[in-house]
C-alpha cells in the first residue's frame, strides 16, 4: 500500500508541501465518491446514490478553503494540476489496491473503497498536522481548518460504517 510520505516528494521542499498533498487526497476524495455516486446500482442504490453525494459535496466544500490557504501560506506553485494529476491517481491506485479489484463495481465493494479512502485520508491528515506542528508552521487558522475537515471525514467514516452494518466485512 503507498505511503502518505511517498505524496510529498511531488512538491519539493515547499515550505507547505504536506498541505498541497493534502488537498491533492482531498481532491482525489471527492473524485472517488463523485464516481461511486454514479456506479451505485442494486437494492441499495437510491441511498446509496445519497450517500455518495453528501460524502462528495462535503469533500467540494473542503477543496477551495484548503486550496486557498495552500497559496495564500505557500505559493502558487502548489496548487499546480501537474502535482494533483500525479498524486490523485497514486491515492485511487492504493485505495484498490487495499480492497481488491476482485470485488468490482458491487454496492458493498464501493462502500468498502470510500470507507478506506477515508481512513487514509484521516490518518494522512493527523501525520499532517503532527508534522506541521514540529516544523513550527502550524498557525490557529490551520489547526482549525483541519481539524473541522478531519471532524467532518469522521462523520462520513461513521455514515460508511453505519451503510457496512449487517453486511459481513473480509
């Protein structure tokens, strides 16, 4: 499975490299759940349509405040496509790989995916945030910033979770 630390070599030694590899997972995030809300389908499929949409829409909302404060603290250059287009498909590839191709497209299958995506997602942003603090970069603003994201994306693992109920998990 790839290492979060594997992401941050894309930007250099960016005084915000970590942020903009945070909004690459973030925007690989959204991405993810945009796409299972199009490929719900079966018994489960209207809510599981719902469930997607809220979990993608959040994870828009989250994408400009991150991106904003990645140039205005860091520089533009990090919030160049060349990165995210590297970075994004690197988080998709872990992510299936830490499922399995083998389950396809299945209800459970993509529930499954987004629940992992958000595991690692929380996780990358709690290394984040330990590690900004030990680079003396982290300001209140930004401890605010991640930690409502990171309160918010263990909402939706909870939501996933709560969709996984019942169903036997391997």
């Amino acid at each position: 499975m790839l290492k979060i630390d594997d992401l941050f070599v894309t930007y250099g030694d960016e005084q915000f490299a970590e942020l903009a590899v945070f909004l690459d997972l973030l925007r690989a995030l959204e991405f993810l759940h945009h796409q299972h809300h199009w490929q719900a389908s079966g018994p489960t499929a209207f809510s599981d349509h719902l469930l997607f949409q809220r979990l993608y829409e959040g994870a828009a909302g989250e994408i400009d405040l991150v991106g904003e404060k990645v140039a205005g603290l860091g520089s533009t250059r990090l919030v160049n496509s060349k990165h995210s287009l590297a970075n994004m498909p690197r988080f998709l590839i872990a992510i299936e790989d830490g499922v399995g191709m083998a389950q396809g497209s299945s209800a459970t299958h993509l529930v499954r995916r987004s629940l992992l995506a958000e595991k690692s997602f929380i996780t990358a942003g709690e290394k984040l945030m330990k590690l900004l603090e030990s680079k003396g970069l982290m300001t209140r603003g930004i401890e605010n910033l991640l930690g409502g994201i990171l309160d918010a994306h263990e909402g939706f693992v909870y939501l996933l979770k709560q969709r996984m109920a019942g169903e036997v998990i391997s």
